[in-house]
C-alpha cells in the first residue's frame, strides 16, 4: 500500500507542477507540506515516593499533499511518517505505525488518503478519512494537539477509517450536512472484519456560533453497535472563543470505549495574531460493569501558550494537571509547516 501510494504520487506530481502555472485555466493545484515537531516534557507524580519521567510528548514527523484535479474533483493525504514519544525506546512508536499498516484497529503512517467530488451544494468523499465523531476536539491536526490536554476518547479511538460519505450544504453556506459509512475500529483488517460505521453530522455556523454535532453507530461486533453522540459547540469572537465538548462515551485502553459522560471546557484568548493562550480542562465519569454503585471518574486540566514568531512557526509551552494519574506534565516545544510545493 505504501509503495503504490508513493508512486502515485511521484507519477502525479509532475503533471500538477506543469499546471500550475495554468492553475486559474485549468482549476489545478497542488499543496505540499511537512510538518516536523519537537517537544520537550517532563512529567511529575504529586504521589508520595512518586517520581519523575521524562518523555518527547508529540514529537513527530508528517506531511500535507492536497489539491486539486480538476475544478470539482479534489484530494488530500496526511501521512505520519515517525513518531518519538519515548527517550527509552527512542523509535517504539515509529515501528508501531509500520506494523499496523493494513489494520483497522490502530493508526498507522497513514492518516487519511481521500478523493472528494464536488457538484452543486454536495460533496462526495471516497478514501480514508476521519470518523466523523469527536467534536470539536477531532476537528484539530493530530500535529497540533497537546497530549495532555486531550480525553482518554482521542487517545484510545482509531479514529482514521476506509469508507465513503456523502454531504450536503445549504445554499447560505451555514449549514453541511452529511452521511458516512466507515470501516470499524473493532475490526483488526478493514472490509475483512466485517464490522463498519454509520455516521450523521451537522456542522453549523451562524453568528458567533459554531456546532459540530454527530450520532455514530460504531460496530463492536457482528450485529452489534455501540451509539456514540458528540456535541460540540463554540462561541467565537473578536479576541477570543469559549467552547463545550460533549461525548456519550469515556475511552479505555482496552474497551476502546465505555459507555459513559465526557465533558470537555476550552477557552481560547488571543490578544494578537502572534500570540494565542489555551485554557482546557475535562472530566470523565463511566460506571463500573463488574462492582454495583461503582464509578470511575477522571478529571484534567491546563493551559497552553503558542507564539508565532513567523509565519508557519509555532512556538509552545504547556503545563497540565491529570487527577487520574497523579502527575503534572510540562511541554516546551516548536511546530513548523515547511512549504515543498
């Protein structure tokens, strides 16, 4: 898979540089990009005897390819070729996303690798693409994202699928809707498991407000399916935004999900276009199926400072705090999007 990719690519690409002198003719373009990130994060347990560990949080490696064929056909692929969470094993992760190339049930180098076909006020999208779940918190690059500011869901749902979707925008532009049918993350090989997805979202924007709602029906096994609903909802305005996540599930390392609440506040300042301060906090409950009245519950929170010195430069430090696992973690590190194309 990976080599045929690549070779589609290469074979590709010089026909999008030769028109890309004819972009406004022709309706072709091609965007190519890659993203490397460096982070720096000790971790500190609060617990007595408790220790200190030192990791790399989301250092990685990936790139953007996107553009258009032609005026209605377009395609994007996000590849994350490394990933060093870990100073011990310094490629454990790296090798992790070589190893599940084919599988459904982990992310791999491939994020997402899609054709989009647009006509009128509807698109239809054919490839590997994001479940259209999560709320506004899926909505960001895995290369963005802070670890540990994020919920046990993003951290434990394969979230990137082969499927198809279809959607819908209103002539004002305010309002997509749209339908999806993915491959499950409950099934170890995609198509072959057997198990798949169904997806609704609305995504709106009127005003300051904007939503991203979702009812998914994922497939844990033959016959059965796990709902999984996600209200997102955010207030934007000159300087700053305040939003709301809200998930019908909690995630889990070995369930993938329970059922459960998961409740996730942001507010985001931004004084300047060189300077953006993140305040997130989140809280998890799901009840125990083994011991009656007995509930697990998580809560986090912290603060994110991002810089842009120039353009494409993100400069970031971030400190947080997890009940759950007793530590606070500290990142320092730079986000930079080179322009290949």
């Amino acid at each position: 898979m990976k080599r045929l990719l690549v070779v589609c690519a290469a074979a590709l690409l010089p026909c999008f540089l030769v028109s890309a002198q004819e972009a406004d003719n022709s309706g072709r373009s091609v965007e190519l990009s890659v993203i490397p990130r460096l982070d720096l994060n000790p971790v500190f347990s609060t617990e007595k005897g408790g220790g200190t560990e030192f990791t790399l949080g989301n250092t990685s490696l990936y790139s953007l390819f996107e553009g258009n064929i032609t005026e209605n056909l377009s395609f994007s692929v996000a590849n994350h070729w490394a990933s060093f969470d870990s100073v011990h094993d310094f490629f454990a992760s790296t090798k992790d996303l070589y190893a599940y190339t084919l599988h459904s049930d982990s992310t791999n180098w491939l994020d997402w690798a899609y054709l989009t076909y647009s006509v009128g006020n509807f698109a239809f999208t054919l490839g590997k693409d994001i479940i259209t779940t999560g709320g506004l918190e899926f909505d960001d690059y895995d290369f963005e994202v802070h670890p540990s500011l994020v919920s046990s869901f993003w951290q434990n749902f394969s979230c990137y699928q082969w499927g198809a979707k279809a959607a819908f925008t209103t002539p004002s532009e305010g309002d997509t809707f749209s339908f999806q049918f993915s491959t499950s993350p409950y099934g170890e090989r995609p198509f072959a498991s057997g198990l798949f997805n169904y997806s609704l979202e609305w995504r709106g924007e009127h005003g300051p407000l904007e939503t991203i709602w979702s009812a998914t029906a994922v497939g844990v096994d033959k016959g059965e399916f796990q709902p999984v609903f996600a209200l997102g909802q955010r207030l934007n305005f000159d300087t700053f935004s305040v939003g709301l996540d809200a998930l019908s599930v909690v995630g889990d390392p070995v369930e993938i999900m329970r059922k459960g609440i998961t409740l996730m506040p942001v507010v985001t300042y931004s004084p300047t276009e060189k300077m953006t301060i993140l305040a997130k906090g989140g809280y998890e409950n799901y009840a125990s199926e083994l011991v009656e009245d007995l509930t697990f519950k998580r809560w986090w929170g912290g603060l994110a400072f991002h810089w842009f010195p120039v353009e494409n430069l993100r400069v970031h430090a971030v400190a947080s705090y997890d009940n759950a696992y007793s530590f606070v973690s500290l990142t320092a590190g730079v986000l930079y999007h080179i322009s290949i194309l």
